[in-house]
C-alpha cells in the first residue's frame, strides 16, 4: 500500500494518511475485509510516529473506513459507496460555496471560474 507523505504540505501526517487510505477504499483500490499494515509497520515504512498512525488508523475507525478486529490488526470495512459520495458531494459543496464568495468579493465572473475549472482539469489528466 503507496501512501505519499509531504512534510511541507502544511496538513498534518496522521491526516495526510488517513485521506489517502479513505481515497484507496473509496475507490475499490483497498476492498471489504483487506488487512491494513499493523500501526508499527505502518509507522516504520513511512518513517512516523506510532502515535501518528495510531490516530490516522483511530480517525478511520470512527469514520467507518476500518474496523479494528483485538488481537488480529485493522480491515478494510463494507462501505455503502452512495453513502461515501455523498460525503464528497457535500465537502465539493461547501468549498465551492467558499469560491463562489470570493470570487463575488473580488468581481470574478462565473465564466472565468469555468475557466479556472477547465485547466485545472486539463492539468489534472496530465
């Protein structure tokens, strides 16, 4: 399991990791049942903190990404994937309410947001 870490990104390890094994279980990349790396192991091939991992691994489980099984580590837990997207959806919202109020403030046009939309998209498929 690849996760990238960025000690400039200015988010925090425990999230930065936690995000990106939400990603990979959101999109089938980690299915139902998959065994997670222990905390310790998880820790050492990242080059982090226990204590780091442990909370990553304790945000998932209280998210319902993961579940913990004692005395056997952490699996990849059934996700409803309607449920899943429309958490995105709803985080999609509330940020592009948050441009569409700058953009007022600042007299930027919808056109040019459509604009802005379509290279960042064209940059993304790169």
């Amino acid at each position: 399991m690849e996760i990238i870490i960025s000690n400039s990104s200015g988010v925090p390890i425990y999230e930065q990791i936690k995000d990106q094994i939400k990603a990979k279980i959101i999109t089938g990349e980690l299915a139902a049942n998959f065994m997670l790396p222990s905390i310790r192991l998880l820790a050492k091939d990242l080059h982090c903190s226990v204590i780091t991992t442990k909370n990553a691994y304790e945000e998932l489980e209280k998210e319902g990404f993961i579940k913990s099984v004692p005395a056997k580590g952490f699996y990849v837990a059934r996700i409803n994937q309607e449920l899943a997207k429309e958490e995105q959806l709803t985080k999609m919202e509330n940020l592009i309410s948050e441009a569409l109020k700058i953009a007022k403030i600042h007299q930027i046009s919808i056109k040019e947001i459509k604009e802005m939309i379509d290279i960042i998209n064209e940059e993304n498929e790169s």
